[in-house]
C-alpha cells in the first residue's frame, strides 16, 4: 500500500540582508499590492490587524515575518479571491517563520497538536476512513462543510481558520515523505456533506489523486461490512518506536503505541487491505461517485 510521491525542489531563496528570504518579500509586496489595489491606507491595515502603521510597512517591506493570524484578517479584509489566497498561503508556506502549529495554536485542540508534529517525521501514513474523505485529501469546500457541521460553537473566523490548518497539512504530501495509503469506504463516497456540486468537485479530487499517484487511493466495497471506527497509522523510519496508530474521538483521541495494541489495529488495517478495490476498480467506482453527484447537481438547478 505504499504510496509514491515526487520530490520538489525547495523554492524558498535565503537572502542575507536583515535575515528577509525571497519569499518574504514577494509576499510583503503581494499584501501592500493588494493593500493599494482596494485603495487602503497603511493605517486600515494596521487597525485591522491591531497593529501600527510602522509595523505594517514592515511587513510590507518584508523586514517583519507575518504571523498567520494577521494574515489571514487582511485576506479577509482585502476581500481576495480564491486565487489570491492560494497564492498568499503558498508564499507563507514557503517563508516558514512561524511553526505550523503556533500558527494555529487556538484552534487546534491539544491532543490533535501531537499528530501534525508527528505525521511531518512519518516516513508511511495510513489512513482508514469510514464516513468521511480524509483530511489529508478534502477539498477546501469539503473541508469547511465538516468543519462548520463539527464545530458549531465556532466563529467564522475560527472556521476559515481550521479549514486553512486543514489545506496547510496537505502541502507536507508535495515532497517524498511521508507517502500516504488512503483507505476509504465506499459508503462514505455518497454521504452528503453540502451541494452536490461540492461534492462532485471533491470526487474529482479524489479520482485525480488515484489516477496520478500522489497517493494510494483504495475504496472499500460498500457490501463489505466496515470497521465503523477510523484509524491513523503512522511508521516512521528509524527510533525507538517505528510506529504509532491514532484514533480520534469527540472530544479527545488515543494514541496507540503497546505491541498488543498495535499488533490489533495493524491486523484490522491488513483485513481492510485484503478487500478493498484494486486501483483500477477504485478510480470506477470514483467515477460512478462523479457521476451521481454531477446528476444530482444537474437536478438540483432551477427549472
């Protein structure tokens, strides 16, 4: 079930003047470009994120690192497009000057901070799904609908937030490691979580991770009787303890780590791998998924 991945070369450029880097600069001026494209003064800025003007021009300038959270209000702010913001995010990423999980750090539980610091050393991610895509492989659209179904005392704020943690988890599957098996029930595929156009578009996403090998893509038949319980499985290439499993519930989640344990969960992995399509009959029956989603987009329109 090993998955393959393509190694990309670092873009990030160091820069020894002022310890600025390439990429902090270039998004200094994005922010100031788009700052100066809605025809806001350096002050609006500064108020939205609580902040002085001269702390803004820094930024700006790319003297500053940018802290996510400030980030994120400008986007909001500005008013930028998707496009934009993939592109803002992308430019963040590769600045590196905050760790992802400080970045996000109050709207990411405790017990959920151990698995992103640990799945970034994984040298093999499993993972089993039985009612929802992965999070690893949702779509931005996807991943909001989950997330405002699940964290209904949130503020929108918080929402885009966690949805922006979910799509920043995702940049760690561009390089070698780790290679990511996913295991998902067939079942799981046709359960509404938004429009149906939303939908169609994460089957797509699906299909086209399957077909292009960036990651294992296996779906259980849905007549197999499934393990209702989802499970994380991570290896990890040398260490004490190669492998751990991580099973997530309401409010708190299981780190598994005792052989008797392990051996348990590997044995219902093993039992899962042992029924699931093979690739061929995967990407069909993410296409069949298409299918029905795109029609019930077609019925969904008005007239």
């Amino acid at each position: 079930m090993a998955a393959i991945h393509n190694p990309r070369p670092d873009l990030v450029v160091p820069m020894q003047d002022s310890g600025e880097t390439l990429s902090g600069r270039m998004l200094g001026d994005e922010l100031r470009r788009l700052r100066e494209r809605r025809g806001y003064t350096l002050a609006d800025a500064a108020r939205v994120i609580r902040a002085s003007t001269s702390k803004v021009s820094r930024l700006e300038r790319g003297q500053n690192p940018v802290k996510y959270r400030d980030l994120n209000d400008l986007a909001e702010f500005y008013g930028v497009s998707r496009e934009e913001r993939a592109h803002l995010d992308h430019l963040h990423q590769q600045v590196g000057n905050e760790d992802l999980i400080q970045r996000f750090n109050d709207v990411t539980p405790a017990f959920f901070k151990r698995l992103i610091r640990l799945e970034r050393a994984a040298h093999r991610i499993t993972v089993y799904e039985p009612r929802v895509v992965p999070g690893l492989l949702q779509t931005e659209g996807y991943a909001r609908a989950l997330v405002r179904l699940t964290e209904i005392d949130r503020s929108d704020r918080d929402i885009e937030l966690i949805v922006r943690l979910r799509m920043e988890r995702q940049l760690m599957l561009d390089g070698e490691f780790p290679r990511l098996a996913a295991l998902i029930y067939e079942r799981a595929l046709y359960q509404p979580y938004g429009p149906s156009d939303m939908m169609a578009e994460q089957m797509y996403h699906l299909r086209d991770a399957a077909k292009a090998d960036k990651v294992n893509v296996r779906i259980l038949p849905k007549q197999f009787i499934a393990l209702p319980t989802p499970i994380f499985h991570l290896m990890f290439p040398d260490g004490e303890h190669q492998e751990l499993a991580y099973v997530e519930h309401a409010n708190s989640a299981n780190y598994i780590t005792q052989r008797a344990e392990l051996d348990r969960t590997r044995k219902q992995l093993t039992n899962i791998c042992n029924n699931v399509y093979d690739r061929e009959d995967s990407v069909s029956a993410l296409e069949r998924a298409i299918d029905y989603w795109e029609q019930s987009a077609a019925e969904e329109q008005p007239g």
